[in-house]
C-alpha cells in the first residue's frame, strides 16, 4: 500500500517513516537532540495499534518521567482514540511497582510493600550503621547508600558484593548493605533500586511470570535508553526475551524492540547509567536495524552550531553530521554580571522586554541553572517584580517535613511492618513516648523475635518501661488500630488523612503554634488533603496502575494506591499545573538535569562559571568533565529560538563570595555567534575590579586549591562584607535547611548560642557541613 499518504505518517521524513513502520528485528533509532525521536516513538505506538493491528494492551513504553508517559499517552490517543488507554506507558519504576505488586509474594514480600525513597532509605541506613557499630565519620549513611546503589544497578547483591569486596572498607559497606537489606524486607519495603532489581531477579527466577510478561508485552518501546543502566537494561532483556539468549529455548517468540536516544545526552552516569547500552546495541542484538536522523525540527542553525561545538570537545564520540532548515535565527546573547542577583535581574528584565517587544509569552521562558540552589535568587527577583513562575524540582512538596509525618502515618496504616514510619510518627506530635520507651520496645522487639509494631501493641511485657511510657503507648496503639479499621473498611484515603491528622493532635499542634512557618505546614497539609481528594475522586488512577484496570472498571483507589502513586512522583514530575490550567503567563526554572527531553522557545543557561557548571567536582577529571558537557549540551539544545548565557564574576559559596572564572564550556560556543552585551573587561573599566582576569581563565585544578583560592584572596573582602546584620536562624537537629550552594539539607546538630551557634548540617551529596550560622546562608525550611 501506498505509505505516503498515510495521514500517521504526515509530517515525517523518510528516515522516521522508516522507524515508524520497521516491524521485526530490535530497532535502533539514534540521533542528536531535537530530530523528532520521541515523536517516532509516539507514532509508532499509534502505527503499531492502527495498522499493524497490535493490542493496545500489548504495548509497553518507557519514558524518563510520568509526566513525559502521560503526554505520550495522550499524545497516541489523540492519534488512535480511547482504546489506547490501556497500554503501559511508565517510567521503568512505575512498569516495576504494576508488576511487583501482583508477583512479589514469589519472593517473599507482601504485596502491600512500602516504597522508601532516598529520605527513608538514609534513616534506616543510619540505624543499620548505628547497629553495626561503625565510625560514622567513616561511614557515612549517604555514601554507603549510594555504593549500595552501584551495586543494585549493577544486579549485585549483598553476597556477591560481600565476595567481591577488595578491603575491609568494602567488607564493612557489604556488611551494611546485607544488614539493610534484612531490615527493609523486615519491613515489608523496597527502596528504588530495589523495585527495578527485585523485578529482574524475579523474572530471571520464575520462567512462568517471564512467559507471562513477554506473551503480554508485545511490543517494548524505551525513550532515553542512553540512560539506563544494567539492571534496566537487564529488566528489557527479560521482557523481551530478546534473540540473543544462545541454545535458550523459549516458549514465546521474541517480542518486537525499539530503542531511541543520544550518547551525547547520557547524564546519568552517577546513577549507573551505562553509555555502553546504546553504543553496544548492534553487538547485543546481533539482527538489529539502526536508523539515523539527522535533522533538527527544533533550534535555529545558531543554536545548534553552539551545542555542536560545544559536545565537539568530548573525545570518543560518534561524530554526528545534525543540520537543521530553520535558518540562522537571533545570535546568543551573553552576559557577564557582577553577582548571582545581578544575573537574575537581568533574567528577568531581558524577559520583561521580550514579552514586550517580541511576542514571547513567559512560558515560553525557560530559566536553567546546575544546581536546586540557585534558584533562589531568580525566585527573589520574581517575586519582586510580581512574574509569576514555577520551579521544577527545588524544595519538593513531598519532601517538606509535615507531609512525610503524615505520609509517614498513612504508610504504617497499609503496612505496620514498615518500622521507619511507625517509629517517625511514634512520638509526632510530642506524647510522651521518649527515646527510652522506643529503645524499651526495640529490645522487646529483639528479643521475642517480633514486629516493632507488635512489640507496641504487647509493651507491657517491655522490660524497663515506665508506667507512664506504657499507658501513652496503649493509647497510640488504640488509636492506630482505630485508624486501621478506616483502612479496612476501605474509607477514602482524603478520609483517612484527615482523621489521622486530627486524631494524632498533628494538626492542634500545629495550628496552636505561633511560629509562622507553622501556617505554612499547615497549608501544605490542606494541600495534601487536596491531593488525596483528588486522587479519589479521579478516574485516572496512579502511574503504577495497570490501565487494564482501569477499563475493567475494576480498579482500587484506595490508600495504598494513593501512596504509590506519591512514592514515584519523579523530580521532573513535580510541574505543577496551574490551578485554572491557564499556564501562559509562568516562566520556568529548573536544573540542566530535569529539562531532558524538553523544549522551550526561549532559554536562559545561567551560572556557567568553572566550578558551578561544569561543576567542581568535576574539574579535575575527564569522565566527568565530559558528563558535565553532555549535561551542557541538553541544555542548549532544548532552546528553540533564542538563548542566553550568563556567568556571575562573584557567586556567595561557603558564606563568602567566590570569585570564578568563565566556565570552559563559554570559551568553546563559537565567537561569532555570540553577542555578548556585557563582558567582564567592561566591568573592569567601569571601576570594579575583577578577579576572575577577563577570558584568561585561572587553572584551579583541585578542590582544596580553589578553596585556597578563594579564601586568601577575599579573606579581607569576607571580614569587611560577612556582618552579622541578619537574624541568626534558630535551628534545632531535625530541621530542614536551605543554603545557597549546598541545597537541601538537614540540621544533625548544633553547638554554642546567638552569634556563636554552629550547626552541622547534613547536605546530602555534598556532605556534612558545619557551619557558622552568622555568616552561613542557610534558611530554614
Ligand atoms: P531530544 O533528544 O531532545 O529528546 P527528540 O529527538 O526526542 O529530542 P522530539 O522532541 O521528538 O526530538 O522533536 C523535536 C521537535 O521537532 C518537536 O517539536 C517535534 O514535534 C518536531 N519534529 C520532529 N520531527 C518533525 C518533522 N518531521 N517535521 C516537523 N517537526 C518535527
Ligand atoms: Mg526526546
């Protein structure tokens, strides 16, 4: 039949048409950013249910964000109607948690299985540390989190890390990781990497679930493949069944494989992500096709010229021939400002004049930066200047502490085994349930070979417990079980919230309290009763959902279904919708890591300065400098028409302004594109001095050195600027924290009063900080 005129195949070229209508061997499409790669796979959805007659149940994609797999699915429905609703179209986590909760029980987990995320999965990494008596300056929980990580994407787990460890260093994190193990499974949780390794290894082990999944799932579909790592690609393998399993005989044929992406926008690597998965497609799938594109729909020939030239200075790359005929368009506009406030004032005024004078709505506005914490001073400016915005990411709702207190309780409501919740909330609100009535009922717990929860509700039998421990406790557990009832009676998950925020006296105290942040607590737990409503009122339930529910009319929306769906609200999915679902006048801001896969008009790449980006751990070594170009190359590529880059000669890190000098990646966009509208020997001629030398860039190969650096050289600029001119925040251990270049973080102690007061703070990746809260900007959350 005649291909061309088929209306599914409008608007492509020959190349994508190609993808679109390719049936049988595994398929291969691999091409720089903006050639129409997420669109084909989109097509082909619609192509394979309208022409090749596919099931839509039988078709399972993955995309890199629930929100991308939403607008994908609406996307293929608006092509090929209702029915298609009832394909798989998820993240690999969300696709695990469907099949996990209908198989897991096979490996010995209930069904009912808690998901941790990175929060949980540190508290009960402490505690395993704690148990096994280890140095915490030597082991920190974050870092033997993230080692843990690497193995479970690599599908290793505590026995063979343990037989692999090459010093006792490593014995000790195997230790750790066997131990945490044995407690999440206590609980009945997974952590994230558990979801995609526990689906592996349970489909590896049971041939009857594999030929299960694989006579269902047809047809497999995976954007973004240069960032899965081994267990994802493993998790593809075991679904497809794919031709290479030499003298391994199958029940069912092979299912039908497309993968999409770009090595040039890998930018996951510190997840595991795995390049080799695509640059060895061809080798592990011996009869696979591979297609090429090789024009651009999205940016004008100058912004594509800047992120080739740009990517060029990676070694060991394909080279790619990408071209576009969008002509040249506007040339980059470069700016050099004093400061980071400085920078976001000009953000923000170059926006005021092209919504003025250039047609551009603020949506189409997108604000990049390295690194959660610099949004802040955008955010500043924005608010003063009344432009609305939302960012991405950042300080995320479901991370504040009130709504994890609550979720907290929600979680050992479905699954009392879950300990790290029960034990949060035990003594949340204060009620006289001390550290010493926990360890009390822990040691019970211990000895009997007992659930925590359990041992709660048999505390007078707890050696050592007060009198007045005990009676607090049987009312706890009193109320618990009356709330559990709520659960069983299947009552609306906006029911049980609200009962549980009332009937724990959460809510009182909140309310009671004067600190004006409590206000805001407060809102933020209306928020979530809203959240909840909604999701129980909906009919579109939870990404983890089989749609096939759905349709059947069978689906439960019952608490537990609400509490998955907010376990895998990814970072990227965070956007949220303005309330008239109007969004037209709201700028966007997020970090170079979420904008994969997207597009904007306009775009503003902010804080390109060695040390912020590329960022400054990977100064000093290649593999990671050159994720650190990657990450730069998304972002130039997500500019349609016009985009900016702007550095600041002055940022404040470390409580003291940092002198950095332009970022390499400046140097290598071609001079003649760039327009720079103000430079740094300007600044020099106006009077200010710059330290940062112009374009000679200073070589500050290590860490240690640019901390040198930068306090010799401002140690007298630091003393006359640092004055103790605002409040001292009052912090207590528990409190969660911003600080302008470390991010999120969360108090672990404090020492000395008023203008002595120093507290560590935990930063997460960046490591425990201690700080001199005078000078530190910090805020509390
Ligand atoms: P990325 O690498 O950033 O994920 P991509 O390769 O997935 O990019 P798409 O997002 O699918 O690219 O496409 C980029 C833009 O080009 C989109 O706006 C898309 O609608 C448009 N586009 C793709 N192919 C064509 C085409 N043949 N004709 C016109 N526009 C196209
Ligand atoms: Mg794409």
């Amino acid at each position: 039949f005649e291909l061309r005129d088929h209306p599914l195949l409008d608007g492509l070229n020959e190349p994508q048409r190609a993808a679109v209508t390719h049936a049988g061997a595994p398929l291969l499409v691999v091409a720089g950013a903006g050639s129409g790669k997420t669109r084909v796979l989109t097509r082909r959805i619609a192509w394979l249910i309208n022409e090749r007659k596919a099931h839509p149940g039988s078709i399972l994609a993955i995309t890199f964000t629930n929100k991308a797999a939403a607008e994908m699915k609406e996307r293929v429905e608006d092509l090929v109607g209702k029915r298609a609703r009832i394909m798989w179209v998820s993240t690999f986590h969300s696709a695990c948690v469907r099949i996990l909760r209908k198989e897991i029980d096979r490996v010995g987990f209930k069904s009912n299985f808690s998901i941790y995320d990175a929060a949980d999965s540190k508290r009960l990494m402490t505690l395993v540390l704690r148990d096994l008596e280890l140095d915490p300056k030597r082991y920190q929980p974050n870092a033997v989190l993230n080692w843990v990580s690497d193995q479970k994407n690599e599908l290793r787990d505590a026995e063979d890390a343990a037989k692999e460890a090459r010093n006792s260093f490593e014995e000790a994190y195997a230790k750790a990781f066997a131990s945490y193990q044995r407690r999440l499974r206590e609980a009945n949780a997974l952590d994230f990497d558990d979801l995609i390794m526990t689906t592996v290894h349970l489909l590896q082990a049971f041939p009857d679930v594999r030929e299960n999944y694989r006579r269902r799932f047809r047809h497999v579909l995976v954007d973004e493949y240069q960032d899965t790592n081994h267990a994802q690609y493993s998790l593809i393998q075991q679904l497809c069944g794919a031709s290479f399993e030499e003298g391994h005989q199958e029940a069912v044929e092979p299912s039908e494989l497309m993968v999409v992406g770009d090595a040039d926008q890998s930018i996951y690597a510190f997840r595991g992500a795995d390049i080799r998965n695509i640059l060895d497609f061809e080798q592990d799938f011996p009869d696979a096709t591979t297609i090429l594109l090789e024009q651009n729909y999205r940016s004008t020939q100058t912004i594509l010229s800047a992120a080739n030239s740009v990517i060029g200075n990676n070694r060991g790359r394909k080279p790619k021939r990408l071209w576009t005929d969008a002509g040249e368009g506007e040339r980059i506009v470069g700016y050099v400002s004093d400061d980071e406030h400085d920078e976001a004032r000009f953000v923000s005024e170059e926006i005021d004049k092209l919504t003025d004078d250039a047609g551009v709505r603020p949506a189409d506005v997108a604000v990049f930066y390295r690194t959660n914490a610099q949004s802040r001073v955008f955010e500043e400016v924005f608010i003063r200047t009344g432009q609305p915005y939302k960012v991405v990411g950042g300080v995320r709702f479901y991370e504040r502490r009130e709504v994890r207190d609550a979720l907290a309780y929600l979680r050992m409501l479905v699954n009392t085994a879950d300990e790290i919740s029960l034990r949060r909330v035990l003594n949340t609100p204060k009620r006289g349930i001390g550290e010493r009535a926990e360890a009390c009922i822990a040691a019970l717990a211990d000895r009997d070979r007992i659930t925590f929860w359990e041992a709660l509700t048999r505390a007078a039998d707890a050696p050592g417990l007060a009198t007045r421990s005990l009676k607090n406790i049987e009312a706890f557990v009193a109320m618990v079980q009356e709330l559990q009832s709520m659960v069983e009676a299947d009552e609306r998950p906006d029911v049980i919230l609200e009962s549980v925020l009332e009937r724990s006296g959460y809510l009182a105290e909140l309310e009671a309290s004067d600190d004006p942040q409590d206000g805001t607590r407060v809102e933020n737990l209306a928020e979530l009763v809203a959240v909840a409503r909604e999701f129980a009122e909906d009919p579109q339930p939870g990404p983890s959902v089989d749609p096939a529910e759905v349709e059947a009319g069978t689906v439960a929306v019952g608490l537990g279904d609400f509490l998955e769906r907010v376990a895998l609200v990814a970072d990227a999915d965070q956007i949220p919708d303005a309330p008239d679902g109007d969004d037209s006048g709201v700028v966007t801001l997020m970090t170079l890591h979420t904008a994969k896969g997207l597009e904007f008009p306009v775009v503003f790449l902010t804080g390109l300065e060695d040390g912020v980006f590329p960022h400054q751990r990977s100064l000093g070594d290649q593999p990671e400098l050159e994720e650190e170009r990657r990450l730069a190359y998304v972002g130039l590529t997500r500019a349609q028409q016009r985009l900016y880059v702007s550095r600041a000669l002055v940022r404040s890190a470390w409580g003291a302004p940092s002198h950095n000098p332009a970022s390499r990646f400046l140097d290598e966009l071609p001079v003649d594109l760039v327009d720079w509208r103000r430079t740094a020997s300007e600044q020099t001629r106006w009077g200010r001095q710059d330290l940062s030398g112009g374009s000679t860039r200073l070589a500050i190969p290590t860490d240690a050195g640019r901390r040198n650096f930068s306090s010799a050289a401002l140690r007298a600029d630091a003393a006359a600027k640092a004055k103790p001119a605002r409040d001292i925040p009052s912090l207590d251990p528990g409190d969660r924290v911003v600080h302008d270049s470390f991010g999120m973080g969360t108090v672990v102690a404090v020492e000395g009063v008023a203008e002595k007061s120093v507290a560590s703070i935990d930063f997460g990746s960046e490591g425990v900080k201690r700080l001199l809260l005078r000078y530190a900007p910090v805020e509390k959350l």
